[in-house]
C-alpha cells in the first residue's frame, strides 16, 4: 500500500486554501479534467478541518525527484477554468514543500553523521585549551615560556578542529538556505530536526546561517559568527590577558612576539 503524505495547513496542519468557490465547477469534476496534470505522486485531495482549505496527499517523495512544477501544458490551457488553475497551483506548492524536505533529509542526513564526531573531536580541543590556559595559575614564572608553548600547541589542535567542523557546516547551511529558497521560512525544515530523527544530539552544534560563511567579513578574524570565528576570539582574550600580566608584572624578557 503506498505511503501518504498529507500536507497539512496552514502547510502543516490543514493543507492549503482552496480556491474553489460556491457555485463553481465541483471538486470532482475538476479532478476529472486536470487529472492529467497532476503530479505523478499525487493521490487525493480532499477537505481541511477549516472552511476553504485542502489538505493534498501524495506518496512518499525520495528527494531524487526533479523539482516539481506545474505543467507548462497547465499554464498554456485555456480550457481550464482560475479555479481549476488555482487547484493545481496549490498541488505543486504542496508537492514542492514535501520535495525539499525529503531531498534535505537525503543529502543533509550523511553530513550530520560525518559531523557528529567532528564536534566531539572539536569539543574536546576546546576543553584541552581552556585546560592549557588556566594552568598558567600554577605555573611558576620560570615555567612560563614552556606553557606558552604547550598553549600555541593546544591552539593550533582547537584552530584544526574547528576548521574540520566548519568544513561540514558550511555545506550543512548551504543544504538548508536551499530548502528554504524552495519553501520559505514558514515550511523549512530545521537541520536540527532531522538530526535528531537520526538519533543524534546536536543541541550544542555551531552551525551558523550560510551568509555567515560567505559574506566578505566571514574571513575577518573575531568578526563573524562561524565556529572559527568564536575560537580566534577566545584565544583573542586569553593572549591579551597574558599580555596584561606580562605588563603588570614588568617582564622584559618576555617578548610581546611570543604571544602573537
């Protein structure tokens, strides 16, 4: 028995407003004269729970199909009447929305899988860095060259794994800005639901919205609101705060160079 898809209104509860009106051609001889212009998952259409809206059905979609839309043969017929073209409008709108949802869950799904234990890898340079950091309160004056060391070391690894996760991201808020381009912001489906429909937890992923990645100030160090650019900036504040130690404390030896 083939799957049904109801979309539901508005969009996602009750389906979309139907344009037919009271004394008009009947529902079903519409569907006896556009029925070879439906879409070829199309399988019924039939009332929503509020006056004047449609709830359409359609078999399961895969994401591989071709994107839908009306029949140009529609568009051209001048034998339909606005009711009949508004119907089929409303069809590929519904059609259209469930598209972009399947073929998001089919692209997007194997990314988030890659970028699960990318974020695990990134959390815990992150925590090693700030670790690295707060030993500085114990570390002894002449120990201190030593430390910076090990902190340039745990930088670098944070700056790597940032970067790795970034790379995923970037194409993960592509796929998302894509579906929304189709649906618009009230039917997008967020990267988070489908995550957690694979069974992962992403409630502390940073995946930022997709111009964050390709406006001209996304490559600015500490502007922006990528990964890396959160990273750059706490390493920012914990450089300048040994600088402010190393003013206080009055080290000469200690070149400004070494901290940059």
């Amino acid at each position: 028995m083939a799957e049904l898809i109801p979309l539901k209104a508005p969009l996602d509860e009750t389906g979309l407003m139907s344009r037919y009106q009271p004394g008009t051609t009947t529902r079903a001889a519409v569907a006896t004269d556009i029925s070879r212009y439906h879409h070829p998952l199309f399988v019924c259409s039939e009332p929503g729970r509020f006056p004047g809206w449609m709830t359409y059905f359609f078999q399961a979609f895969t994401g591989l199909e071709e994107q839908p839309q009306m029949p140009l043969e529609a568009i051209r017929d001048t034998s339909l009447t606005r009711e009949q073209s508004a119907a089929l409008s409303d069809e590929y709108d519904a059609a259209r929305i469930l598209w972009s949802k399947a073929r998001l869950r089919r692209q997007a799904g194997p990314l988030l899988k890659m970028a699960a234990p990318l974020w695990e890898a990134w959390t815990a340079a992150h925590e090693q860095l700030g670790a690295t950091f707060r030993e500085f309160w114990t570390t002894v004056d002449g120990r201190w060259r030593a430390q910076l060391l090990r902190l340039t070391d745990a930088e670098r690894a944070a700056e790597l794994a940032t970067e790795a996760f970034d790379e995923i991201a970037v194409k993960l808020s592509h796929l998302a800005e894509e579906q929304i381009r189709v649906t618009g912001e009230d039917e997008d489906l967020p990267l988070r639901t489908v995550a957690r429909e694979l069974g992962l937890d992403d409630s502390d992923w940073h995946i930022a919205w997709h111009g964050a990645y390709t406006s001209s100030t996304a490559s600015w160090r500490g502007i922006g609101d990528r990964l890396i650019d959160k990273v750059h900036k706490g390493i920012d504040a914990q450089r300048e705060r040994l600088r402010e130690v190393q003013v206080m404390a009055g080290d000469k030896d200690l070149s400004d160079s070494e901290l940059v």
